[in-house]
C-alpha cells in the first residue's frame, strides 16, 4: 500500500513539473557524458625546463603512451600525436582536454589526443622516451642564430653531482683510499669550486649512506639540472668519461677534457657510451666520470686542484656548445 502511494506521489509530481523533470534528466545525460568523456582520457602532467641552448617540456604520462605516441617536428611547432584523448596540466592548473594555454613563452594547443607545441622560432627537437619514471623528453632548439625564447630570463647552468656509492656499498677499496669516501670528498671540493664560477649546485649524497639508482635520478630530476656528473673511482692510473648512447652532446668538448687531462698528468683517458639506467634515466645531459686511482695518481693539493679546473672548464663548454655541433651535421 505505501509503495503503491510513493510511485503515485513521483508520478504526480512528474506530471505537475514535467519541464523542470526534463531539465534534470538532461543535465543527468550531460554529467554523465563528459564524466565518460574525461575518464577515457588520459592524464598528462608537464613540465617545462629552460637551458641555454634548448627548452625541454617533459610530459609525465603511462609507458603504454611513452611507447606510442608519435612526435613530429612541423614548422615552429612539435606536434604530439598520443594515442588518445589527453589531459593536459601544467604547474597545478586545471587540466585542459580542448582548448590552449601559453607557458614559457611557448603556445600549448591540446585538442583531443594531438597536444601542439608552437614555438616563435623553432630550428630541431631532440625526442627521448624515458622510463622509471615514464615520461617523453622534447628538447626544442631554435634556429641557428637565434637565441632561445626570453633568453634574459634563462638561469645560470646548473648541475647535480652525484658521489658514486656510500654506506654498505664502498665500491673500490684501494690501499690507501675507499671509493665511496674519497668521491664524496672530491664532489664537496668540486662542488666549491662549481658555486664560486656561478654555477648551482646539488649534490645527491651528503654523507656515507646508501642511495639507490632511483633516488639519484629522481634527486636529478626534480631539480632539472644542465648536466648531472656521476663520479667514481677507475680501477686503473687513467681517466674516463662515459655517457648514454643516444646523448646528442658535443663530443668534441668531453675529448677536448680528456686531452687536457692527458696533457696535464700523462696519463690514459677513455670516452665509452653505456646504456646504464644512472645515464639513460636522467633527464637531462649525463656523465659517469671515473677518476685515476689514488693508489696509482697522487692527489695533492695542486694537482687537485688542476684536475677540478680541467673538469669544470670541459664541463662548462660541454653545456654552452651542447647542440651546435647537431646543427651543423
């Protein structure tokens, strides 16, 4: 009997308010729709980084979309072709499916699943995918002869470095030295001598505990850095210099630091590329460097002192040319 009357009241007032009923039902329909709609949609966060030479927009989205998406360089734009629909978000804003937004001088246009990078005046990209966390890398260069959008406002170069090992883990244990100590006392000094040119500077590992390979490249990318410097240890009285196989940085330079330190001590140097994860992980420009043993190359305070400044100038260069040699070819 009570139910009887309750749809009868439900119906009576369908009947009495039929206009504000069918108002309810499609705005019901309409929720209901673009819930669906931007469910299907993937999430897509990105972050943008200026260098000196380049801008890197890093889009922070699954391995599925790392693996397929399409990128391509049209004009003064890049053009992002994901599988489907995206999300986009930027610096905390609300995410944009349709419609676009400026960002560091650079015009983002989503629509659908094509995200449109236009740029004033775009010369190359450089595409990476990375995993762990999965994410595309765009390294926008501009034309030859120009310089990067607001170039004033570009930050002084920046570095991570990054001790080699620590804690349980010690690496090399020579007569006279431990690996895992002699390069965190090597890094302060390098760093100093980083922070007095100008540069900024973190160091991943501030004392003698473990860190993972993870924690090194997340350390590295949070700080979006010109260069991140992993320094070791050679078994051997040489010095080598190793980055990852797809690193489009001047090679010229890295041998141009190796000679330096083959003239200045007379000893062996070595340049390899190795797709190890602390190289190919990092979002930026990377080198493993491996110093001259300490048991084989005496490390007083002149020669020290020599071997940071040949760093630190091989470096510097390594970061101002990196990409015009690219161009040339």
């Amino acid at each position: 009997m009570l139910e009887s009357f309750l749809v009868y009241l439900v119906f009576f007032y369908i009947v009495r308010h039929r206009k504000i009923f069918c108002l309810f039902l499609v705005f019901s329909f309409l929720s209901l729709f673009a819930a669906r709609v931007f469910a299907d949609a993937e999430a897509v966060a990105i972050r943008i980084g200026k260098h000196q030479e380049f801008i890197r927009i890093v889009f922070s989205v699954s391995e599925d979309y790392v693996r397929n998406a399409v990128v391509k360089h049209a004009g003064n734009a890049a053009v992002i072709n994901f599988p489907s629909n995206v999300n986009i978000s930027y610096s905390g804003k609300e995410p944009i499916k349709n419609g676009s937004f400026s960002a560091e001088g650079i015009s983002i246009e989503v629509k659908g699943n094509i995200c449109t990078l236009n740029f004033k005046r775009l010369g190359r990209i450089n595409v990476f995918r990375l995993s762990s966390p999965s994410r595309i890398v765009v390294d926008a260069y501009p034309e030859r002869g120009s310089a990067p959008e607001e170039a004033s406002d570009i930050s002084p170069s920046s570095f991570v470095l990054d001790p080699g090992h620590g804690g349980y883990d010690y690496g090399i244990r020579g007569k006279s030295f431990i690996e895992k100590d002699f390069v965190l006392s090597f890094v302060k000094e390098l760093s100093n001598s980083f922070e007095k040119k100008g540069k900024k500077v973190l160091i991943t590992r501030k004392g003698d505990y473990v860190l993972s390979l993870k924690e090194r490249t997340r350390l590295a990318g949070q700080k979006n850095p010109d260069m991140f410097i992993s320094v070791h240890v050679s078994s051997k009285n040489e010095f080598s210099a190793y980055s990852a196989p797809q690193d489009k940085g001047d090679v010229n330079i890295v041998n141009a630091m190796l000679t330096a330190v083959k003239k200045e001590f007379k000893i062996n140097t070595r340049h390899e590329r190795l797709p190890i994860a602390l190289l190919l992980d990092v979002n930026t420009n990377a080198l493993l460097i491996e110093l001259p043993n300490p048991d084989e190359f005496y490390y007083d305070k002149k020669s020290k002192e020599k071997l940071i400044n040949i760093i630190l100038n091989g470096l510097s260069a390594f970061i101002s040319k990196e990409g015009s040699k690219d161009a040339e070819r």
